[in-house]
C-alpha cells in the first residue's frame, strides 16, 4: 500500500487493517417500520447490532471504533423518541460496561453528554474513568455529537488558553478537539443506503475512506464488519500525493 507523502498532512501507515474505524449507525427506524413496529424496537434491535459490532473490531484487531449513536441534531426528533434512546443509552451502559471493561475496551465518549442530565453524564464520566487504562479497543461514542458544534468549541477553548494567532497549526488545533489524542479515522461507513456524513467527525474525516453500505443499522454484524475491512484494503490512499 502506499505511503503518504504530502507535508502537513499527519503521515499515517497504511494498514491492511484500519487503525480506526467510525460508524454512523443509520436505518434504525426504517428497519422497524419494514416489520410494522415502533422506531424503539429499531434503536433496542440496533444496541444488539453494537455489541456485535465491537467484538468484530476485537476480533479483527482494529484499535479504535467510534459510533455515532446521537447527534446534536438528533434533540429535533419528538420526545418520546429522544426519551427511548436516553433510556436505551443508560441501559445498555449499565448492562454492558462490566463486560466491555473485562474485555479491554476503553471507552471515551464525545458530543455534549450533560445535555443528557447529570446523572447520565456522571455515570459515563465514571465508565471512563473505570474502564482508562484498558488496551484492546478504544470505544468512542458519540453522543449529542456535532462536527461544527466541536470546532467551535476548540476555537473557544484555544483562545480561552490564550493560544496567539501564530500557534495556530493544524496539529495544535487538533490538540483542542474532542478527539485530540485519537488517531484520525481511517474508514467511515455509513449504513442504510443515505450518502452524507450529518455532521460527524469533520474536521477528522479529511482523508478517511467512505464507505455507504445499503443495509439498515439493525443487520449489521460480524459479516458486513469484515466486508466493510475487505473492501478498504483494496483502497489506495494517496493523501493529495502521486502514488510511488
Ligand atoms: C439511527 O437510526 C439512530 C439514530 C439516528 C439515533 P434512525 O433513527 O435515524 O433510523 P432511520 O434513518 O429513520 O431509518
Ligand atoms: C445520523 O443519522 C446520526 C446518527 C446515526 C446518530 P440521522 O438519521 O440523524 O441523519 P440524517 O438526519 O438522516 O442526516
Ligand atoms: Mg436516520
């Protein structure tokens, strides 16, 4: 595979495998609505689909997933339906963070998680604090998450540090980001067929591979995560250089 060798731009290596995957995990309430129930029974059949989800990156050896689960838009929705996912959030936490910890996996959440009130938000502080020094993957969740909304806020925190106009690289600006030591993903997918990004991880995404696969959140497994890995080693990453 090719090397990146344009200046500037953080020289990656790159892997058969991606170092770090992200997932907008999209088609929740279509899958329900094909089988005549209600958008919860999606969003309840899509937390199974994460859990197989990040035994396929365990399995697969990938060091870093990010989902996105909520987005800053995502409050327009009615409030039943946000009211589903919060409780579907907090039971799934504590359903399954003894087992992610026992399985190595470090957890880091982005997106404003005190829009949830403080009683999720501690409860995911204190997932992240349990689960830090964990090795084998590092789940990143998103939540109320918005790519505009997080460059703003390291534009904010920036200034508030007193950072001068003349510090201000692509790499110290990274550093004020949600995801400031995180790895840039290498492979976005996106399921259910929509071909847009919705405001996630932009400034990270600037040379990820896309991939926008047809089926619905709900169906996704170990099978579509090793397609999806199939299909991005046969991509030739240039990085805006020629290939050597
Ligand atoms: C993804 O499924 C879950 C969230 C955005 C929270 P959707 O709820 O967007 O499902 P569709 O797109 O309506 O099928
Ligand atoms: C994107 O899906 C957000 C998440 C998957 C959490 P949406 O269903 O909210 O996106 P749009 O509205 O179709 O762009
Ligand atoms: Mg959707």
């Amino acid at each position: 595979m090719s090397e990146p060798v344009s200046p500037g731009v953080p020289r990656h290596v790159a892997f058969d495998v991606p170092r770090h995957v992200a997932i907008i995990m999209d088609g929740n309430g279509r899958w329900a609505k094909a089988r005549g129930l209600p958008r919860v029974a999606g969003h309840r059949e899509g937390a199974k689909a994460v859990r197989r989800t990040i035994q396929a990156a365990i399995d697969h050896g990938v060091p870093y997933l990010t989902l996105f689960a909520f987005s800053s838009e995502n409050w327009q929705r009615p409030a039943d339906e946000v009211a589903d996912l919060t409780f579907l959030m907090k039971h799934y936490l504590r359903n399954e963070l003894a087992e992610l910890h026992e399985k190595g996996v470090r957890l880091r959440v982005i997106g404003e998680r005190e829009r949830f009130g403080p009683a999720l938000a501690e409860e995911l502080d204190a997932a992240e604090r349990k689960t830090a020094s964990n090795t084998k993957l590092t789940l990143v969740m998103a939540i109320s998450y918005g790519g505009r909304a997080e460059i703003v806020t390291a534009v904010k925190r920036a200034m508030l540090a007193g950072v001068s106009p003349q510090e201000i690289t692509e790499q110290s600006f990274s550093g004020f980001l949600s995801t400031a030591d995180l790895p840039d993903p290498d492979l976005l997918i996106r399921t259910s067929g929509e071909q847009r990004v919705s405001n996630f991880l932009l400034w990270q995404i600037a040379y990820a591979e896309i991939l926008f696969t047809p089926g619905l959140w709900p169906d996704f497994g170990a099978a579509e995560f090793a397609a999806a890995l199939e299909n991005y080693a046969t991509r030739e990453r240039r990085f805006g250089a020629r290939p050597v």
